[in-house]
C-alpha cells in the first residue's frame, strides 16, 4: 500500500463488515447513521465506564470525587483561596496537562495551602486553631484522586515534572514536622476487647437506674424536694448487736437513740428559715425491698465527687429539686398515667406504680439490645479483622451456623474484592472459655432480640437482607427507617453508618476504662478493632502469611513490616505483660482459621 492510499478500516454494523476511510469523522458518521452500530458503541461506552468505577472501592472513589470538587471550587474562585488570591480563576484540568508547569504550579499552590495555611499572622492563627497542617495521608489521598481523575480523563497516570515531585516530597516532610506522625488508629488489643464486652454485659445506663430509684422513692411517699436533699450520710447502717424485727421498732429505737438496728435512709426535713428546720423521717430498708433494690444498683453507678455528697449527685448542680421533678414527669407522661409528682408527699397509686415500673422496664430492655448490638460488632469485628464498612453492610443472610460452635461469616464486598467474589470466615469456640465469655451466645441473643425487634418471634424467620447491625432509636426500643414511601411502606431498615459505628466504639471503650489515655482515645475508631487484632497476633507469634488468612491483606510487604514493628516493640516490655496479652488473644481465637472463597 502506498503512502498515497487511504488506509481501510473494518467496522461492524448489523452483522455485516464494511470498509471506510479512515478518518475518525468519517468513522463516526457511518456508525451513527445506523441504529445497531451505535448501540454497540454505548454499550461499550457504558462498560468502559463500569470497569473504570471497579478499579476503587465505592468509599475510595467517593472521596476522590469529593477532594477533585474541592481542587475545583479551589481553582475556579480565587475568594475559596488561603493563598494564590491573586492569581486569575483557573481550571483544575490544568493540573493534568504534562507539558504546561503553570497548571502544575497550581496544584503545588494548593497543596502549599494545606500544610502552611494563610500568610497573615492572626489568620494564621486562627486557621491553626480551627483547622492546622493536614496530615502527609491526607496529602497523599489529594494526589490519588489527581491521579485516578487524570486516568479516567485522559486513560495515563499524571505525570509530574521532576521538580514538582520533589517539592511534593518536601511538603511531606513539613507536614510529618508539623502535624506530627500519621496518626494511626489505636489498637484494642485483646484484652481491652474482653474489658469492654465484659463492660457491656454488666453495664446499666445510669439515667434508668437513676428513674428507678426516683420512682421507687416516690412510691415511699418521698416527693422530688425532699429527694434532692437526700445525702450519702442519711444512708444508715445497723449498729452492731441491735436487732429490730419491725419498722415501727426500728424507728423507736432512732428516735430515742440515733442508732438504727437495720438499714435505714433518713429523709431530711425542709429549712423553714431562721435556722429551724422541719423534722425528719425515717425508711426503714427492708432486705429484698423495691426500694432497698434500687439505692443498691444506684451506689455503684453514682459518680464519686467529694464536692458532691447528695445521693443523686448525677443530677446537675443547678435547682436540683426541679430537675428531679422534671424527671418524674417526663417518666409519668411517658407511662400514660394520670399521677403526677407534687408537693406533697403523695405516692403513685398502684396501677400507676406499675405502669411506670413497665415503662422503665421496656426502656431497659432497649438499653439492653443497643448493649447487645454493640456487643456483636465488637465480637465480629475484632475477630474477623473487619474494615468499617465490611462490618456494617453484614445482613442476616451472611451468617450461616454450623453446629452448635462454629458459625462462618460471609464478607460479599470489600476494598480488595470489588468483583464480590466473597470469602467466608469462622467464628468458633471450642470447649469453655477461661473469661467465661462466648460470642456465639452472644450472636445468638442478639438475632432473638433483632428478631423481636422486627416483630417475628424467631430469628430463622428474619428477612436475610435484613441488616445485621441496624440503627436504633436512643431509646432501644425501635429499628430507624430509610427513606419510607409516602403510603407507609418501608422501602428498607437503616444501618449503623461506618462513622457511627466508630463513635460507638469510641463512647464504649471511654465509658468502660478500656482507654484511659485522652489522645490514645481520640484515636480510637472503628478501625481500632482490625488493628488490634493484628497486633494481638503479631504479639502472639504469629506469622504475617497467617495474619494474612483472616485480614486479607492484598500487599504481604506492608503487613510484614507492621508485624515486624510491634514484636520488635514487644522484645522490649516484660515477658509477663507480653504473655498476659498472648494468652488473651489465644483465648479469643481457640479455632483453626480456615479460609473459603464463596466463588462458585
């Protein structure tokens, strides 16, 4: 073929091979003169652009997505600037052209901005107060979602000049000077995993505890004024080799004595001004009684303040009689009864007692199934080594119980499996655990109360697309709801949020003492969990390939040196702290780790 000659390209439309110039233009224009031929080519179109998106995982490419729109308000008006105000409006598709320096000037003025702030001394101030450098992570995903923007723009990785690298790397180094190390997630080790479930199983939300015994005074004829002046000191002790059989007894004897034969709680009578003061009354606790019950779940959880010896010292210190009485309302309105707290000393009649003991009931049962939900995230997080998101997209049909001790969990999507081909994990126990922990119990009771909560009476009967960890209303009681149709259908069950699960964690590992280091806890995520496993197996002498089984590391490298790190940081800690923390994660992964594909 000589040079003269047009060069003759093969295209297909409807089932037949034509031959046409070759020009682009003249290519297109016979393509779109027929139906077929340009159907093919959206379909084409269409499956580049789903092969582009499975390159990120969704969460990737939704912060890509939100950097880039950033770096475009940030070119297109200069008053978004902190620096380069009086440069004119750009493009961020300048940023992308390897043959111009000026549009990647404008990407380095950006990230300049990131770490150093505003040029003037009280904005800079300021602007370190509210905001400060960025971490070199954060640095690292602005030029991802560069780069990832640039191959989907124009199918080629950005191409940087060699200068503009380096100035990169610099403001690395500044920004490791100034904002400190990457600050990774703190790892809850095994241990501190036992301490938060064993927290969780014993823990009583204090605002309920606290009703109870509000009501429970009430119910002994104590009104709201005289419960706020209830102190530690009116709580009484029997005197040794006294014995009182009766009320009446025990009562004539603090009359005449001051000593009580049982326990007792003295109310205190009112100040009528001028130093005189109303008489005071005295409870007798009998052993067993709804009263004596109450103050005793009520001590442990009463916060020890010196400055503070009032017995419902959880209260607030401001008008305290109005706030407990504001409690007692809320509590009666809240029951559906017609009793009210007054003035005067008038108990709740008996179907009003009982309807506000039910209401406290039920709210303690909601308390109950927000613990227990809790409980199952930490449980399978920690031991499946889960990210977030994998965590909070398990449904119901994931779980698959094999026998009364193993259970295996399918993961259908992750960050290293955008094709879903899914891989299943075991949660085992084998014989009795030292700490007399179980999950499996635990999952157990949590899919019954789920299933209660979704209004079946058995778990088997639970819809599998049903969200494992759900979003439930403060009190417990109820699953929230996305998006509801206008005629009251239900389109589907929220889920706990990947940032929400992190708060969680974080509240419980505060409230337990799992954490008592305010800058460890602040770094305390849901990605704690992923990490301390790794870290409770690096401790325990396991190797990265066997690491790997579980948390599905794609790059073995980065594994190795983390695993490297924290045993080499553990040579150095006493063997018995070392040992303490290997026993305790072999008390918590007894089973084999075995490892399926759901493919196929």
């Amino acid at each position: 073929m000589t040079s003269s000659s047009k060069e003759l390209v093969p295209v297909g439309i409807a089932g037949e091979v034509i031959q046409h110039d070759g020009d682009i233009d003249a290519w297109l224009e016979v393509v779109h003169s027929d139906d077929a031929a340009l159907a093919q080519l959206e379909e084409n179109a269409k499956t580049f652009s789903e092969t582009k998106e499975r390159r990120h995982a969704e969460n990737t490419r939704r912060s890509y997505d939100g950097w880039w729109k950033r770096f475009e308000t940030w070119c297109t008006d200069p008053a978004s600037r902190i620096r380069g105000r009086a440069l004119p409006p750009a493009t961020p598709a300048m940023a992308l052209n390897a043959t111009d320096m000026r549009g990647q000037q404008i990407l380095l003025i950006w990230l300049y901005e990131m770490i150093y702030g505003p040029e003037d001394a009280k904005a800079l101030e300021e602007w370190q107060e509210d905001f400060g450098a960025s971490s070199p992570s954060t640095l690292s995903s602005v030029l991802s979602a560069v780069h990832a923007r640039c191959m989907d723009r124009l199918g080629h990785h950005l191409v940087l000049d060699p200068e503009v690298i380096k100035s990169i790397e610099g403001l690395k180094k500044e920004a490791r000077r100034l904002y400190g190390a990457d600050r990774q997630a703190t790892a809850l080790l095994a241990r501190d995993l036992t301490h938060m479930i064993r927290w969780l199983h014993g823990a009583e939300d204090p605002l309920i505890v606290r009703d109870q015994l509000l009501l429970e005074l009430a119910a002994a004829g104590v009104t709201p004024a005289e419960a706020a002046r209830i102190t530690l000191e009116n709580l009484l002790e029997p005197t040794d080799g006294l014995v009182a059989t009766t009320h009446e007894a025990n009562l004539q004897l603090w009359v005449e004595t001051g000593r009580v034969a049982a326990r007792s709680l003295v109310i205190p009578g009112r100040s009528t001004g001028a130093g005189r003061k109303g008489a005071d009354r005295l409870l007798t606790l009998e052993p067993g009684a709804a009263l004596t019950t109450a103050i005793d779940q009520w001590l442990p959880l009463r916060e020890d303040n010196a400055d503070d010896p009032y017995l419902l010292d959880a209260i607030g210190q401001t008008n305290r009689r109005s706030i407990l009485r504001q409690c007692l309302l809320a509590l009666a309105k809240t029951g559906k009864c017609t009793w009210r707290p007054a003035k005067d000393a008038v108990a709740p009649d008996p179907t009003s007692l009982e309807a506000l003991r039910q209401c406290l009931q039920k709210r303690s049962m909601g308390d109950q199934a927000i613990r227990l939900r809790d409980i199952v995230g930490l449980w399978i997080g920690w031991r499946l080594a889960l990210r977030r998101h994998e965590l909070v997209d398990l449904v119901v049909g994931d779980l698959d119980r094999v026998g009364d001790n193993r259970l295996l969990v399918t993961i259908r999507k992750s960050k290293t499996d955008q094709d879903m081909e899914g891989v299943t994990l075991p949660i085992a126990t084998t014989g009795q655990r030292r700490d007399g922990l179980n999950p499996l119990d635990d999952i157990r009771s949590w899919l019954d109360v789920l299933a209660r909560l979704h209004g079946v009476d058995d778990a088997d009967k639970l819809d599998p697309s049903t969200p494992l960890l759900p979003a439930l209303s403060p009190d417990g009681r109820n699953i929230l709801m996305r998006r509801p149709k206008r005629n009251g259908d239900v389109v589907s069950y929220d889920r706990l949020s990947p940032q929400g699960w992190s708060d969680r964690v974080r509240l419980i590992a505060e409230r337990s003492g799992a954490v008592t280091d305010p800058a460890a806890l602040r770094r305390v995520t849901g990605h704690s969990l992923r990490r301390g496993y790794i870290t409770s197996c690096a401790i325990s002498g396991q190797t990265p390939l066997e690491i790997r089984r579980i948390t599905r590391h794609k790059d073995l490298n980065s594994l190795a040196k983390y695993v490297d790190a924290v045993q080499a940081q553990w040579s150095d800690i006493p063997d018995d702290a070392a040992l303490v923390e290997a026993e305790a994660r072999t008390g918590l992964t007894i089973d084999q780790h075995m490892v399926r594909s759901t493919a196929g």
